[in-house]
C-alpha cells in the first residue's frame, strides 16, 4: 500500500513537489473561504427552501472533497487545480450575485425617502431675476400637508437668498396661490414642483404667464404607517354618488400672513371634527406605527397591497400624482390574487386631509404622500393596505425585460405608437411594448377605464412570468432590475419568504381582476377648490361588487 501511495500521491521531497502543494493548499483555502462567504450570502438572502438548501451544501461539499482528492494525486493534480479554480470563480460570481440582490432588497425596501422639487416662481414681468432679489418681498405658501418638507424648503429658501427671515403669505390651495400672484398680493410662490399638473388643468394660460427662478431638492424620510387607518363603510361611499355629492356651503379661510418660523398650518386636521375620518379614529399623519411582522409570517396571512403608478421615467423619489391605483389582495394559502382597479379621477375622500364634505381626485392624493392614496383607496373597499408598492414608467420596462417579456389578453384589437395588439392573447416582447400596451387610452372603448384593466392584464402576465420555476431562478436578476425605480415598505425579509415558499411549491395561482366604474362630472376639488374641475363620481354598485369579492378572498 505504501509503495502505491508513493507513486500517486504528490511528495515534498523536492522543490517542484512543494510548489505544486502550496499551489494546490491554496486552492483548497480559497475555496473554503468563498464557500464560507457563499454560504453567509444565502443565508441572509433566505430564498431557498430547507430541502434545496441541503442539497446544495452537499454539493458544496462534495465539490470541496474533490478539490482536496485531486489536488494532491499525481497524475490528475493540474486538472484538480482547474476543477478548483473553476469551483472558486463560480463561487465568488455567486457571492457577487447575492450581495447585488440583498443590496438592492435594501434599496427597495429600507430608507425610503421623498426627493421633492420646489421652485419659486414669479410672473414673467417681475423685476426678481435670481434668488437673491426675494429679500424684501412676499412669498406666497400652501400647506398640502409636506410639514418637514416645506421647512426645510423655506429653509433652503432662505439660505440661497442670504437671509435670516422671510415674509411669507399662506394660502389654502394652489388656486388661491397663483391667484395670490396674478392679482399681486404676494412677489413670489413657493411649492411643490409636482403642482404644477394641477393647475394646468384648469388654467392653460398658467405656463406662459410665469416664469421659474430657482429650482432645488428636499429630501425627506417617508412616514410610516399610522396604526388605524381602516377604511370607513359604504355609507362614506354614499357620499361620492352625483345625487348626494355637494359642495362645501362655506369657502375655508383662504390666507393669513406669517413668519415662517413661528407659522402654524392653516389646514390643521382635526379627526373628532371629520365625519369622514376612518373608523378607530386613526388617520394619516398620525404618530403610531403598524408592524406587519407582529401579524405572523407573510406567506400565512392574507393581506392587501396598494400599487401606486407614476406617470413619468426614472427616478421615484418625491411625491407625485398617482395615475396608476390598483389594490392588490393575495391569500397565500390558497393562492388566490384579485386585483381591484379604481379610476384616478374616482373623486373620493383622502382621510386625514379632506375634511366635512369636500371631496378629491383619487389621483391628487398621492400629492399629500403615498400613504393618503393608501387611506382613500381603504376609505372606499373598507379594508386594510398593509403594504405599498410605487412604480413608474421605467419600473414597468425594465421588469418587462428582466423576465424576457409577457403574454397578456387584450379586451380589443388596438394600436398605438408602432404597436399593434389583437384581441385575445398577445406576446410582449420588449418592456417598452408592455409600456405603450399599459399607457394607450385613446384609441380603447372606455378610455380611461380600460387602461386600468389593460395595466392589470400587465401586471397578471408579470406575476404569472416571475411566479413560474424558471424565473425565480433568476431571482437576482429580477432584483437587480429594479432596484432603482420600485419602493415598497415591504421588509427583505418578507420579500424573501414569498420567494421561498413559490420556490417550494411551484403553485399555480389563480388571479382575478375588477374595477369600479362611475359617472364622468365637473366638480369642484379639495386641492384646488376655486375651479371645477373633470371627476368621476362612484358608483356604489360597483365598489360593493369588488368589496364582496376582495373579502371573500381575505377569508
């Protein structure tokens, strides 16, 4: 036996022997040092199931066992070092692949944080060239509720004009505030960039009338969830029909001048005084958090998620209109999904903001903060959102190609921009296709309204894509893809086990989709309350439809 060992086993008796053993020690240290590391990256990306999981340590091992056996054997010792370096190479690509997921899982789900343009601007006449000409002048303001952003914009303000203090104007909305600078009771107006949408609505001359001096950043953590925001019942709804709809019999006080530092908000809400306000007495802004994690684990519970759609590329930070409103109610024991689509002119009440009988566009709430679309959209089906998800043009492309493309079913023979889409199934290539099919209204029966179904039957062939064995194999990939243009208060965690537990099962899901519907008016809006203003008014039937069918899933 010993003679045999002599003739295979690589000896030290030499200066060759002791290279080719350094060499293959270490080749054998590296690569179980990166299969430590390897194994630390899954661990806390936590997507595979614990019989996967065994599987792939004991391929670890046995791949580490014949890095040992071979490196030291004569004869088969150089490809045992290539075995050994090809094992390592795919060890640290896989432990790059897994810190860019668990990196990017944080960027989605960790530190959410609005970045909101403000400007100041001034009509096109005014002698107020740059920032520092506004020392001596009036700024005219409006509270939409942006408290610490709109202080540290006033700040900011400040800064760039050199001054300690400014005399500012307060008004209620942003219609008594360009009327403020049209009729000249202030020099110049400070706000939020994104309102500028709402008032080109109604006032198209507004653009050419104005000019911009100084445009800058806010950054500001998003809150929260408020503990009670669970929607108010159908009789609030009521309230939303044309019949019954009215408008305010006194206009709000509609300015007041004050130092900006000493200031208090004109719009001050008060939930003992509001009809409206959700059951428990919760409402946005409030101090109390909800922790999902202390309701059981996700893939036990049922529970409903609100996706936020953003009309613009790039960036998600800021706060902006919501175009896109779909509630999204999964039941991961039976693996039912129904998507409920609301219009984004559905005119509603935004708990926490509106107050008495004013009402608003669904789509102006998310001015006020993702969570205030959350409130409205639990205010109408009387559910609980225990999660958000915002997205925008460049989250739905780039998911599109992440996953090789969808089929989706089309209500309509249409096209649009280059693109046709027949009625029935249809394969989407390119996420920039998946873009035009999700956007295009015009050219569709309904307008508007098939739009929100046509982004559901989107959303449908997405979940259905990444749900199936090949692409959650690819779930980094995913990750990856998104990383930059997709926030949500989920936690990685809670990502992960959904992932695990699809992993597991392979399950087939069965997703259903609805919408409500109303009736096209002019009314007069909470955000902007001098001008009517195209709204659609529910249609309680409709809402009661979806809510009959949200509740059967969450049972």
């Amino acid at each position: 036996m010993k003679n045999i060992a002599d003739k295979i086993i690589l000896k030290w008796d030499n200066k060759a022997g002791k290279v080719k053993y350094i060499i293959g020690a270490v080749i054998v240290f590296v690569q179980v040092v990166v299969m430590a590391m390897a194994v630390n990256y899954l661990n806390k990306l936590s997507v595979l199931p614990e019989r996967y999981y065994g599987m792939l340590i004991a391929g670890l091992i046995i791949c580490l066992a014949l890095t040992i056996g071979l490196n030291f054997i004569k004869y088969v010792h150089i490809p045992g070092k290539i075995f050994g370096l090809v094992v390592c190479a795919g060890l640290i690509y896989a432990c790059v692949l897994q810190h860019q997921a668990i990196e990017m899982l944080n960027n989605i789900t960790n530190g959410n944080y609005d970045v909101d343009m403000y400007r100041l601007v001034v009509l096109n006449e005014s002698e107020i060239k740059e920032v520092t000409d506004i020392s001596d002048k009036k700024i005219g303001i409006i509270d939409i509720n942006d408290g610490k952003a709109r202080e540290n914009a006033i700040k900011l303000l400040k800064e760039s004009a050199n001054v300690k203090e400014l005399t500012t104007k307060e008004y209620e909305d942003m219609s008594y505030l360009v009327d403020g600078l049209f009729e000249k009771e202030v020099d110049a107006i400070l706000y939020l960039s994104e309102l500028d949408g709402l008032i080109t609505e109604i006032l198209d001359y507004y653009a050419d009338s104005v000019r911009v001096v100084s445009e800058f950043e806010v950054k500001t953590l998003i809150e929260e969830r408020p503990t009670s925001t669970q929607g108010t019942t159908s009789n609030n709804n009521n309230n939303n029909n044309e019949e019954t709809t009215t408008q305010p019999s006194e206009e709000p006080t509609t300015e007041k001048e004050t130092e900006t530092e000493t200031k208090k908000p004109v719009n001050k809400y008060d939930p003992a005084k509001d009809p409206n306000a959700p059951a428990g007495g919760g409402y946005i802004g409030g101090d109390d958090t909800v922790d999902n994690s202390s309701k059981g684990p996700i893939t036990d519970r049922c529970f409903n998620i609100y996706v936020s759609g953003i009309d613009r590329y790039g960036s998600l930070s800021g706060r902006s209109r919501s175009d896109v409103n779909i509630l999204i109610t999964v039941n991961p024991m039976t693996k039912e999904i129904v998507m409920t689509n609301t219009p984004r002119d559905y005119y509603v009440t935004i708990p926490g903001i509106t107050t008495g009988d004013w009402r608003d566009k669904l789509t102006h709430a998310g001015l006020y903060g993702v969570w205030s679309s959350a409130a409205a959209i639990e205010n109408i089906y009387g559910v609980q959102i225990d999660y958000y998800i915002r997205v925008n043009f460049t989250s739905f492309v780039n998911i599109v190609n992440a996953i090789g493309g969808v089929e989706v079913y089309s209500e309509y023979s249409f096209s649009s921009k280059g693109y046709s889409f027949d009625k029935g199934m249809n394969v989407i290539e390119t996420g920039a296709e998946g873009l035009i099919f999700a956007r295009e209204r015009k050219s569709l029966p309904g307008g508007d309204r098939q739009r929100g179904k046509n982004q559901m039957a989107l959303i449908e062939g997405m979940l259905n894509k990444i749900m199936s064995p090949a692409m959650i194999i690819n779930f980094t990939d995913i990750v990856n893809s998104v990383s930059n243009c997709v926030q949500t208060n989920m936690t990685m965690d809670e990502i992960t086990a959904l992932a695990k537990m699809q992993i597991d099962d392979g399950a087939s899901w069965t997703i259903t989709r609805q919408a409500v519907t109303g009736k096209g008016a002019y009314r007069k809006n909470f955000s902007s309350r001098k001008h009517n203003a195209y709204v659609m008014l529910p249609d309680q039937a409709t809402i009661d439809a979806c809510k009959e069918k949200i509740n059967s899933v969450l049972q």
